[in-house]
C-alpha cells in the first residue's frame, strides 16, 4: 500500500517558497477532498477558442481563463520523445498522416495543427517539454497515459519539476505502479469502473483523486472516495457539454455533482466556468 506522506511533505515544503499565487491556490483547493469549490479540467486544453486542441496556445489559453487543470495526451515519437496527440495517427489533427510513432521527433515538427473546424494553424505538434514548460507554476496538468512506454515521461516531469502539478491518469494499474517506482513524489488518478475498483486504487496509490464513471456513480462511491481523503473527477463529456454549449447547464451541472464528484472534465471550459462562478462554486 501507498502512502500520501511523501508527495505531501513535498507539497509543504516547496510551495511557499517557488510557485506561483495562482497555482498554490489550485493546488490548496485540490489537496481539500472537503472543499466544494468545483474544479474544472479542460478535455485536451481549451481546444475551442481558436487554439488546436493538445498544443500550447490550447494550454495558455486554459491559464488565461482560469481553468484548475488541462488534460494532454501524450505518444512517444519512433525516437522515444514524448509528444502531445490524442490519436495513434496525425491524420485528424494535422496536415499530415500516418502514425505519431512512425515519425522522429523532427519530421513531426513538419506538420502543422489544425483548428477546431479544419483550418490550419501556425503551430505544429509540441512535446511534452513545451507543454509542460507553458504549464509552469500556472496549471495543473492530467497527463492521459496513450503508452507504456512511461520512462521519457516521468523523466520530462521531473527535468521540468512540475511533479507538484502533474498528476498521471491511467486504467492500468500495473503501469501506473511503475510510475509510482520510477518517482516516489508522483501523484496518481486511477480509472475505476465500479466501487470495487475504486476501494483497490485507494488501496493501491492513496491518490489525491479517483476518475469515476456515470455508470457506478453513487454517494456510497463518493463518501469512498472523500473519507479518503481524495477527490473525485468525472466527465461532462458528451450529452452534459452539449447541454453546457447550447446554454441550459443548470440540469447538467447538478446532475454531474448531485453525489459529490467534485473535479469536472469538459470541452467547454469556459461556459463551465461561467456557470460554476455564477453559483458559487467556483469562486
């Protein structure tokens, strides 16, 4: 069994003194299971504000709306360096096409991002490092695990020093162990799909946060979850965002929180965030 303690003392020691107000004030709210300010996780970054989604103006733009938390997927290129793209191909997102993993790091940076709608950017296909580094002392970071492949990942956390900030989300629990072994300060979020999974991962990690699904969602699930001293994240994606986009969050909202989840994954950050604000929960 994992313990807290670690990453915690960590926490306790560098954040007066090195981070920013903005992220202390993320990070104090995030390691509050108690606390009702609702976090707000934006799916990819803030991917609909013109910015590509995974890319860096997608991550400052998050910054610049105050979002808690961006999600970036991360792929390892043919020569192992690990960059952002959410699918196995660049065919959606780019100009180009065929596999991230087909490609060296240089002839990815050929490519250039497409825009929500198709259009083409000036930006091309960040690294890790480039993300992080534009996350520096300003945001959270969820980093959604698309390889096993997580050495040159835990190592461009620790080169950047974000572990404080960086947490790594994953249903694979073995791989997830072998992040906890590669980095005693890192922080976890595993995927759970029943009450079950979620009391293992507890036992497991002790994170700071368990992604829990609609399916098994329940105050029984949650008060697991809080008494543990951990947060409890679930996905707007899908119907509630279109509820969220179209402008009627109200029912949306409630319903996503109505059992206590208290960590929001949306593609709407910005109207989340309006709606949250608005009714205190997001001050």
């Amino acid at each position: 069994m994992r313990t807290r303690l670690a990453p915690l003392l960590f926490l306790f020691v560098f954040t007066s003194t090195t981070l920013s107000g903005q992220l202390s004030g993320i990070l104090e709210k995030f390691h509050d299971a108690e606390s009702e300010y609702v976090l707000v996780a934006a799916h990819r970054s803030v991917h609909n504000r013109g910015c590509p989604e995974n890319s860096v103006s997608a991550i400052r733009s998050a910054i610049e709306l105050g979002v808690d938390i961006v999600e970036l997927d991360v792929r390892l290129t043919r020569d192992s360096v690990p960059v952002l793209m959410h699918d196995e191909t660049i065919d959606r997102t780019t100009n180009g096409n065929g596999k991230v993993s087909d490609y060296t790091l240089a002839e990815l940076k050929e490519f250039r991002l497409k825009r929500e709608g198709g259009s083409l950017s000036g930006e091309t296909i960040p690294t890790f490092t480039e993300a992080l580094e534009a996350a520096l002392d300003r945001i959270m970071v969820d980093i959604d695990l698309k390889t096993d492949q997580v050495v040159p990942i835990v190592k461009a956390v620790k080169e950047t020093e974000t572990q404080l900030q960086v947490f790594y989300f994953d249903s694979n629990y073995k791989l997830l162990n072998e992040i906890c072994n590669l980095d005693e300060h890192a922080m976890i979020m595993p995927r759970a799909y029943s009450l079950e999974m979620a009391d293992s991962a507890i036992q497991l990690f002790a994170p700071p946060v368990v992604h829990i699904d609609p399916s098994f969602y329940s105050a029984e699930v949650t008060e697991l979850i809080r008494i543990n001293n951990a947060r409890i994240w679930i996905n707007a994606l899908g119907l509630p965002d279109l509820r969220i986009r179209l402008g009627f969050p109200g029912k949306a909202v409630k319903r996503l929180i109505r059992h206590g989840a208290n960590i929001l994954q949306t593609d709407e950050p910005e109207k989340l965030l309006a709606y949250l604000r608005s009714e205190g929960l997001h001050d």
